[in-house]
C-alpha cells in the first residue's frame, strides 16, 4: 500500500517553545494511525500542520500526494477535519449546518441537499434534523460534526480527540461509526489520550511526547517493548503476602512486586496459564490461602507509562500547548 500521509522533519516553534520537533510520520492508504501523547506533546499542532492550518517551521509533509504548503488550497478539497470542539452552528439546525457544509464546498444546491440528509440517517439525526443544534446533546453534536467532516466524502480524515466529554455509551457508538467510515476505505489519523480507543480502532499507533515520535508500531509490538506475561496473586490476609511472595520468587526467577494495602503480588512469567496453574499448587502447597489470581498481559497504559514516565490519567495535568 502506498503512504497517503508523510510527514518528514516537522518543526513548529512559537517563540522559543518548540510544539513540533523533527516529527517524522508515514500512514498507508486505508489504515488507522493512532497518535497517543500527553497533552502538550504536539498531536494538535500535528494536526494543524497536516490539514493546512498552520504552516511548519521546518520540514515537509504531504497528504494524498499534495503538499500542506505549496497545495495548501487543493489539497482542502480532499481532506476531512474534525477538531476536539464540535464546529457547529447551534442556531442552525442538523440539515441546515451539513448543506451549508456542502454549498461552501461548491457541491451545488441539489447535491448539498441529498448529502445532508445522506449523512443525517447514517449518524441517526434524522429526527432532529430540524432541530437547532442548540439542543443537541453532546454526543449528538459529535455525530453532527463528523458528518459534517464527510460532506465532501474525503479520501482522508482527521480526528482529533473525537470522543473527548462523551459518556461510556456516546463514545462506544462514535467508535462504531469511526470503524464503519474505515471499512468502507477512509485513512484515517486519529489523535487520542483514550488508549483504549487506540487499541480498538487503530491499525498502527506513533507515541509522541516533545514533539517528536518517541515509539511506534503495532499496539501488540508496542505491548512487548513492556514486556511479556506477568502472574498476578491477591492473598486472603497479610500474613500470607511474604510466603506467597517467597513461593513466587523461586517458581519465576524474578523480583515479586507487593501492593500491600491489597495484597496483591505480581511476577514476570514465561508459559502463561501453565505457569499459573503450578503457581497455584505450589501455593496451595504452602498454605498461601489465594483470594484472586490471573495472568495479566500488557496493555497499552503499561506501554504509556514506561515511554512517558507516567499514566494516561495524568495527561490532564500536563501542559496544554499540544
């Protein structure tokens, strides 16, 4: 497959503050790039760059084969956006922001209609098409704004933070919708602090932090870079922590971490479930009463952590000049 996005060498500086630094990425055609990073890592300004928003300081990168600078104007025609903030009129209603959408594309009157209303039953607007937007609920407006980011029907799509302030169930139902856009062909770069988002949506995932790409590959290739398989021990009282630890020590060849308030050990393994059950014995063996035990595998807050030096549930406290 070819690469449709590339970038090389992107600097983009503000003052002495540098959002962008030598960031290097590449998206092949009809894949999903997921770009994880704390707030204040670049993804925004990323973005920016990429959809002909900003111009960059340093470096090149082209999209659909046209360049961010030089085709700027072109390449608008081609391209998809939806921002963290859903960009809609509230005075309006649904139908009237997708048509005003497609008459400012030049898609012509008729065109402009049918695409509206096209997009309304595929997000499930259709029943407040002719609502005022001024009360939607925030999902709803979501779904309007991605629609709205579909209008010229783009060969590529950027989404940047799309699920940020939904509820469990609006995020679920925005991720099916992303999904559906992506079987039918669309590229899509996605920038996100859900990892969990990431790992269900995204085909490749690039970690920047600095504004640069500090890891990227596959969500699995990412997990391993942690590590492998680790066993994880709740004993039923305090005083079983250091037998069961000792237990653990000897089966695994590995230091045992112990959160004590929960009685929780866990242990690097190599066998997975096979090493569980032996474990099991081997404690039962020792008299280790066992209130839990599992293998647990790496996820992609492992994998943030150790790049970043902290979880994602603190990005929120980080700086906000993404």
């Amino acid at each position: 497959m070819n690469d449709i996005i590339v970038a090389e060498g992107l600097v983009k500086t503000y003052g002495k503050v540098r959002a962008l630094d030598g960031l290097d990425l590449r998206v092949q055609q009809g894949t999903v790039l997921g770009l994880l990073g704390p707030n204040g890592a670049g993804k925004t300004t990323a973005v920016r760059v990429l959809t002909t928003l900003l111009r960059p300081t340093e470096g090149r990168a082209t999209v659909a084969g046209l360049d961010v600078v030089g085709d700027a104007k072109q390449l608008r025609s081609r391209i998809g956006v939806s921002g963290q903030y859903a960009a809609v009129d509230e005075n309006l209603t649904g139908y009237e922001n997708l048509d005003m959408v497609g008459r400012l594309y030049h898609l012509g009157a008729r065109a402009s209609r049918d695409r509206a209303w096209t997009l309304l039953e595929r997000f499930d607007l259709t029943d407040a098409a002719k609502r005022p937007v001024g009360t939607y609920s925030g999902g709803m407006r979501r779904r309007l704004d991605l629609a709205g980011a579909l209008v010229a029907e783009p060969e590529v799509l950027f989404l940047d933070e799309p699920t940020t302030g939904l509820d469990p169930r609006s995020r679920l139902g925005m991720w099916d919708v992303i999904s559906e856009l992506v079987s039918g062909g669309t590229t899509l770069l996605l920038t996100t602090q859900y990892l969990e988002e990431a790992d269900r949506l995204a085909d490749r995932i690039a970690v920047i932090d600095r504004g640069t790409v500090i890891a990227e590959g596959t969500a699995d290739q990412l997990k391993e870079q942690v590590g492998g398989e680790r066993i994880e021990v709740t004993v039923t009282d305090t005083a079983a922590v250091a037998p069961a630890r000792e237990v653990l020590a000897r089966l695994t060849g590995h230091e045992v971490g112990v959160e004590e308030h929960t009685r929780t050990l866990t242990a690097p393994v190599s066998g997975g479930v096979s090493m569980l059950v032996e474990a099991l014995r081997a404690l039962d063996g020792a008299g280790v009463g066992i209130l839990d035990a599992g293998i647990r595998r790496p996820t992609l807050d492992d994998v943030f952590l150790t790049l970043t030096g902290h979880a994602a549930a603190d990005d929120e406290k980080a700086g906000a000049a993404a």
